[in-house]
C-alpha cells in the first residue's frame, strides 16, 4: 500500500518537473533552443555530431525533452562556451550523465520507474561499485528504444553466464519474459479492439484490471523480478478471459 502512495506521490511530482521544465513558456509554447539548433547543424561524421543526431526522432524529441533536461546547460544561450556551463562529460563524476547518476537523472522525470529500480540488487551495487544495468543499457542514452529478447539476453550475460557463475539461467529467463510481456501487449491491444466495452460497463472494468496489471508487469522489469512480472501477466490473462467471457454473453 505504501508503495502505491509513494509511486502515485512520485508521479505527481514528476508531472510537476515537466510542467515547469524550462524550454517551455506560455503554457506550453516552446522556445528555441540553442542546444538543438547548434548541435543540428554539426556533422554526422564527429562523434559530437553521431550523438546529437541519435536524439532525432526519439520519443523525447518529440515532447519537447530537449539537451539540456539531461545535460544541463544553458539552452538559451546562443554562444557555445556559455550554454556549455554546467554541461560536463559523461566521464565526469559530476556529470548528470556519468553512469552512476543515470538512474536519478532520468527518476526526475521517471519517479515509478526509478522507485523501482532502486530496490532492486543492481542499483545498489551500482551505487557501491559503479557497475551494473542501468536505464540505458536497456533504453539507450538518446534514442529511447527498448531492447528486443535477443538483445536483452545479451546485456545480461555479460555477467550471467557459465564462466562468472552468477545465476547463469538469467539471460535465457529474461529473453522469454520479455518476449511474453509483448505477447501480453499484443493481446490485451486486441481484445481492446474485439470487444470495446461500454464505459462503465463490467467488462470495462475487466479491461482496467488487465491495464492495470499490464502497467504493474513493466514496472517491475525494473526491480529485475522475472517472476513477478510472470505473476503479473498472469493476473492480465486472468482479467482478459473475464471480459471475453462476459462480453460474449447474449
Ligand atoms: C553554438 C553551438 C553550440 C551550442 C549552442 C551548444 N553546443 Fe554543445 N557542442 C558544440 C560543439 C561544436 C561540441 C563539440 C566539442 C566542442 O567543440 O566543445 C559540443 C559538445 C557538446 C557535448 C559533449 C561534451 C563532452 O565533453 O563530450 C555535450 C554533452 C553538449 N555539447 C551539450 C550541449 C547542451 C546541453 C547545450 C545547450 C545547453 C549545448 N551543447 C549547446 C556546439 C554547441
Ligand atoms: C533523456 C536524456 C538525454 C537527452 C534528452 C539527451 N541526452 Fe545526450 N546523453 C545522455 C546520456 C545518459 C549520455 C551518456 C551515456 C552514453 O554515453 O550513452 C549522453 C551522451 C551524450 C554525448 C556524448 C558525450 C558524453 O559526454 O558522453 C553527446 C555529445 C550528447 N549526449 C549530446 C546530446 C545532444 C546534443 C542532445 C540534444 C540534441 C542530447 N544529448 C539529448 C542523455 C541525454
Ligand atoms: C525532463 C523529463 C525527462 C527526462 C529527464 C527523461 N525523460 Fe524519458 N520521457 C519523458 C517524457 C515527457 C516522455 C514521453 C511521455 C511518456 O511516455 O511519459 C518520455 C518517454 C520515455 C520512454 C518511452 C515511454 C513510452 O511510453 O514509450 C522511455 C523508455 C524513457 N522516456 C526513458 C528515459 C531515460 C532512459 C531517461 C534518462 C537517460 C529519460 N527518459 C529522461 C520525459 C523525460
Ligand atoms: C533490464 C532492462 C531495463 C532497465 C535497466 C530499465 N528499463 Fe525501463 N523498461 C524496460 C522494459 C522491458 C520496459 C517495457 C517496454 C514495453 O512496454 O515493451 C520498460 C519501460 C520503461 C518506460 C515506459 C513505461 C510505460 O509505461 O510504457 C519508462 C519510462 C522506462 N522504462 C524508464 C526507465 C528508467 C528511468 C530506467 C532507469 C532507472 C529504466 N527504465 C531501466 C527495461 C528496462
Ligand atoms: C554488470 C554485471 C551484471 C549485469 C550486466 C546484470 N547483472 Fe544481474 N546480477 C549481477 C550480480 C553480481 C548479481 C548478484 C548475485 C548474488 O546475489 O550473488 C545479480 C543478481 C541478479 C538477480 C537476482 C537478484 C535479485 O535482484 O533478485 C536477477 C533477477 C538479475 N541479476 C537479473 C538480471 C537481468 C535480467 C539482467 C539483464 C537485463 C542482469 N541481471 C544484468 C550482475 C549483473
């Protein structure tokens, strides 16, 4: 229960980060940026250039979560060296990009996500040594994706495997749970469609129930617990086949 509250309280705050986020004026009016008009122009052969042009296209991009969300800086300064002040590489322990602080830098914005995340093993190894996941080696610093099954399988057996010995399972597990939380993506996106139920109707609180539990299986993706994300997919078939019953009801 305490969690809920405290996700819930973690969202709102976040929500409130967004909305008062500089780079955005007059309810919601976007301002020019310095960082995107200088870094567009860069060329893709630098490795500056390859990183600015990554954030093309991205979900970020697309709502207005510009360099300096990330970075710091000053996005409204025109002149390189002052809207670089602040701007630190990743290799900086003081950066808000160096791979320790990656997790709190994108929790500002990610309050359920990073909550998560923080009870799980990883990050406090992460915070005691510096090594582990981190959100992007599943997500990518600019680009936003999330790993497919094979690519997952990959980030973690690195240091699950035969040689290391640590839980040597863990790459093949995690592959098939991810490829069942697509599953579980796909079909709760179609039933939607097959049996649109009526608000306030039964059956479409079947359909919350299913969401719901969709919603709690991402989460815990970041607690790294295969099992109750299995758990969790379960509860969903559970509320689906309740709502595919009652909807094919005469
Ligand atoms: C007038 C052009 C210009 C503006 C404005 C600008 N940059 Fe840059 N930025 C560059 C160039 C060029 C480089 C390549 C390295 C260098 O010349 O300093 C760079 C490098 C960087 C790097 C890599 C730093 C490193 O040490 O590896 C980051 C990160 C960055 N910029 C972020 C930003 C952010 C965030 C903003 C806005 C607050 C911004 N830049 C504004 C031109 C610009
Ligand atoms: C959602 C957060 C986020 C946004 C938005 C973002 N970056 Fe990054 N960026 C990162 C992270 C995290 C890293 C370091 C991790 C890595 O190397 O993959 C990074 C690395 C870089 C680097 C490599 C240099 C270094 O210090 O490692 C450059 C250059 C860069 N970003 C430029 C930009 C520019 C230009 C924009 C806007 C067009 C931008 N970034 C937007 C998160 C972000
Ligand atoms: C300044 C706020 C902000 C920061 C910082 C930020 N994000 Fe985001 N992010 C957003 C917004 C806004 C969206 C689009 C709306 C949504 O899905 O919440 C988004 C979307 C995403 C999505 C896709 C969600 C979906 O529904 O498809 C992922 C994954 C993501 N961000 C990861 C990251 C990672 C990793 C970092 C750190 C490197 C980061 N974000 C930093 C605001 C932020
Ligand atoms: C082990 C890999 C992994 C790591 C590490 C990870 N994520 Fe995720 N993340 C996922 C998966 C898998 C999903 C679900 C994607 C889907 O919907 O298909 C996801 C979904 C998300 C979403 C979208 C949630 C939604 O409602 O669609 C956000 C935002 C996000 N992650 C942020 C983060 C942040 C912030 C961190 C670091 C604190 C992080 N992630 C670390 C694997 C990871
Ligand atoms: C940088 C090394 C590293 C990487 C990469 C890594 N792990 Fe781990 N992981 C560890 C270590 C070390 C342990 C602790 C083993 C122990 O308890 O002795 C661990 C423990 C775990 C555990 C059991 C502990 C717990 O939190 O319940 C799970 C589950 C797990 N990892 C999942 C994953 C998944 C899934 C991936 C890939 C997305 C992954 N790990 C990637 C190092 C890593």
């Amino acid at each position: 229960m305490s969690d809920k509250y405290i996700v819930s309280l973690l969202i709102m705050l976040s929500a409130i980060f967004i909305l008062s986020a500089p780079g955005f004026a007059d309810g919601g009016k976007k301002i020019e940026n310095a960082c995107v008009n200088c870094h567009s122009k860069l060329s893709v052969s630098s490795f500056v250039g390859i990183k600015s042009h990554d954030w093309k296209g991205s979900i970020h991009q697309k709502h207005g979560i510009t360099c300096d969300k990330c970075h710091g800086g000053n996005p409204a300064a025109m002149d390189k060296n002052k809207a670089h002040t602040g701007v630190l590489s990743s290799s900086n322990p003081e950066s808000r990009v160096y791979y320790k602080n990656i997790p709190s830098t994108c929790g500002s914005c990610h309050g359920a996500e990073f909550y998560k995340f923080t009870q799980s093993y990883h990050f406090k190894k992460l915070e005691a040594t510096g090594k582990g996941p981190n959100c992007v080696t599943c997500h990518g610093s600019m680009v936003t994706s999330v790993l497919n099954p094979d690519d997952i399988a990959n980030v973690c057996v690195r240091c699950h495997n035969k040689r290391i010995g640590v839980f040597p399972y863990i790459p093949q597990k995690a592959k098939a749970v991810l490829l069942l939380l697509r599953q579980g993506k796909a079909l709760l996106a179609a039933d939607k469609e097959l049996y649109k139920p009526a608000r306030g109707s039964a059956e479409a609180s079947y359909l919350q129930e299913a969401q719901s539990s969709l919603y709690s299986a991402k989460l815990q993706w970041h607690k790294f617990d295969l099992d109750a994300i299995v758990r969790d997919l379960q509860e969903m078939n559970n509320s689906l086949e309740k709502l595919s019953r009652s909807s094919s009801r005469p």
